[in-house]
C-alpha cells in the first residue's frame, strides 16, 4: 500500500534532500591550497673600505690670548692713543699719564748717583794715600783700615744710587702704557682725566688675539675613553684630527682646524672633559665667546662597510642585526656591530665580511630562514611597498 504525500510537502522534502547533497558536496570536494609567493628582495654586496669617523660636539670659542691693559704707577690720564676696536701691535703706546712727578724722582736720583760717584772718588784717593802711610809709619793700620771701609761704603752708596735711578726711569717708562701682546683692543674703560692707581680692579682695556682662535669643545668621559681604546686596540687609527668648525647660523666656517690635547680632568658636575682645537682666523671672521658646534674626527676604521640605517634593527638591549642572502637565495639573520652613524649609515665594525650580500629592499615581506628572489638594490621588481633603506654611501 502506496502513501501518497501533499505536493506542498513533497516540495519541501525535495528542497531539503537537494541541500543536503549540495553541502555533501562542498564537503567532500578539496581545493588545493595556493603556494605562497617567493619574497623579492634588494640586496647590496659588503664591500670593506676606509671610512673617517667624525662626530658633532658643542663649543665655544676663545682668543688664544688675552691681556688686560693695567696701570703700573698712579696718575691722571692724558690722553688715549689707540682707536677702540682696532689691531694693535705689542709695545704700541695706549695711554699716556701725567710723568711729571716720577720725571722729578728721576732727576733727584740721577743726582744722587752723581753725588755718591764723587764721593767715591774722594775716599778711593784717601784710601790708597792712608795705606802708603801706614806703610811708612805715618797713619796707624787702624786708620788705614778705617779708609778703605770708607771707600768700600762709598761704592756701595753709587750701585744704591744707579738703582735709585733705575727705578725712577721704569716710573717714567711706565707712564706711557703699551700694549702688551699684538691683538685687536676693546672698549677704552677709562677716559682722559680719569686718575688711574696701581692696584685698581678695573682693567684700563683688554687686548685679544684672533689669531689663531680657541675652541673649546665639551666631550663626555666615557665618550673619550672609549675613543683611546679603540685606538689602542687598533679599531681606529689615530691622526691630527681636523675639527670644522659650525657656525651658530649652521654654515660651516671655511678654515679647518686642528685638535690639541685634551684636558687631563673631568669635570665632577658635569662628567665632561674640555678639548681644545685650534682654527686660524686670518679674516677675524670668528669673534671671542661664540657657541658654535665643531665637528671633530675622531679617526679612521681602515676597513668599515657601509650599511643603510633603515635595514639594521635592534631588539631591546641595543643590539644591532641584518638579514643577509646566504646559500641557495636562502635569508639569515646576522649580528653585527654598528655603533658609530656616518650619514644615513650605520658603521659596520664585526658581523660582516666583504662579499656578504645584505638586504637593504623587500625588508617588510622577508623572514629568517625563507627563500627569496634576489636581485640589484634598486631593481624595477622588488615591491616599494614591501620596504626599502637607501642605499649605502660608496
């Protein structure tokens, strides 16, 4: 006996017995999955090459001599001899002060002298005829004795008067003040009729040498030490290292100078040690007490490579890596040492060797231990949106 269904739940039974094979089918049919794309990437070849480590420090610069111009007698100013701002040479007048008085002292002296010189004289004659009579019996040997104690006395009276005299004319030198080295001079800080003295805090003026000019450059300790032992262990090789000199409006002054030794101190406050460079100033065109930057080379690491700072990275304690192509097109993480920035690059000391290619393109997409497409660093088929550093200075 036959059942016979609704044709409404026929329909419904169909529809269902439809689905259910339709999604016995997806489930049955396996797609194969699609490989995963070979990263391309830029690579340049470590090439080993001298390379001048330089760095920026601040610094202020410095005549490399001044003088205060002070009075060494008391008196009234009576005239200034110089232009304020102008160059002077060493024993140049700048100021003379009233000499009347020290010229009176002077012309006392002078007779002093003369006084004492005839007095010697006369004792020299009683000295020399007393000793010819006690000789005879005519004067005792005590009087004799008294004679040439006279004359002695009489001679020391004239070398006290030559320095009486002496004195007196360095007074009348004095007042005609020179200068004392050759430099450019400041502001006048007395006028005439200004009553000067010896021991006055104030100096009259100040004189500069420019040339050569000072720059005092601040580095920091463990900077230094670190530098000495680079050189020492060979990694740099020390030389007269040349400083540029940058001006506060950022141009470079065009005279390069040279470095002298460094100070032997540190600085307790601030843990700094004061290096010292010396740049000629011909022109003048550097002025005492300016904040400039000074660009120092520190040496030069004889066989550096180059490598863009965008393709090294750093994990959290500082230390530096690059993926490198090694066997069969195969990418490798690589620890290196770059310490010192030169430009957009990193100075690679140790981890690399001449030949090793680095991956400097197609950073984003390129993994450890994948596979990759190499090619040129600037080739047409590495992706730029995949990542790229620019290419190392040659």
């Amino acid at each position: 006996m036959r059942l016979s269904l609704p044709s409404s739940l026929q329909t419904l039974f169909l529809g269902v017995a439809s689905a259910a094979c339709l999604a016995l089918s997806a489930c049955g049919s396996t797609d194969k999955p699609k490989d995963k794309p070979v990263p391309v990437v830029g690579v340049i070849v470590a090439r080993a090459q001298p390379v001048e480590l330089t760095t920026e420090l601040s610094g202020r610069t410095m005549a490399s001599e001044v003088a205060e111009v002070r009075p060494q007698v008391a008196g009234i100013v009576l005239n200034r001899l110089f232009a304020e701002g102008s160059v002077v040479r060493a024993g140049q007048p700048l100021y003379q002060i009233d000499s009347r008085v020290y010229a009176a002292s002077q012309a006392q002296a002078s007779a002093s002298l003369a006084s004492a010189q005839a007095t010697v004289e006369a004792n020299r004659l009683k000295a020399e005829r007393f000793a010819l009579l006690a000789e005879q019996g005519g004067v005792s040997r005590q009087d004799a004795a008294d004679a040439r104690a006279a004359y002695n006395q009489s001679r020391a009276q004239v070398q006290q008067a030559r320095a009486s005299l002496s004195s007196a004319q360095i007074n009348v030198g004095f007042t005609r003040v020179t200068a004392p080295i050759t430099g450019r001079i400041g502001i006048s800080m007395v006028t005439k009729g200004a009553l000067v003295t010896t021991n006055q805090a104030e100096p009259m003026a100040k004189v500069q040498r420019l040339d050569p000019m000072f720059v005092n450059i601040q580095q920091s300790g463990a900077d230094f030490i670190a530098l000495r032992r680079a050189i020492e262990s060979g990694k740099l090789v020390s030389g007269a290292a040349p400083v540029t000199v940058i001006l506060p409006d950022g141009s470079e002054y065009p005279v390069v100078g040279k470095l002298n030794p460094a100070d032997i101190d540190v600085n307790p406050e601030t843990g700094t040690i004061t290096v010292r460079a010396v740049v000629p100033n011909p022109r003048g065109e550097l002025l005492p007490g300016l904040f400039v930057r000074a660009r120092v080379g520190q040496g030069t690491v004889p066989a550096a490579i180059l490598v863009p700072q965008a393709a090294v990275s750093r994990d959290p304690r500082g230390r530096a890596s690059v993926l490198v192509v090694g066997a069969k097109d195969m990418l490798e993480k690589r620890e290196i040492v770059a310490d010192s920035p030169l430009g957009q690059n990193w100075v690679v000391t140790s981890g690399l060797k001449p030949g090793d290619r680095v991956v400097i393109e197609g950073l984003n997409s390129a993994r450890e231990g994948q596979k990759a497409k190499v090619v040129p660093a600037g080739s047409k088929q590495v992706d730029r949106k995949q990542g790229a550093a620019p290419a190392a200075a040659k």
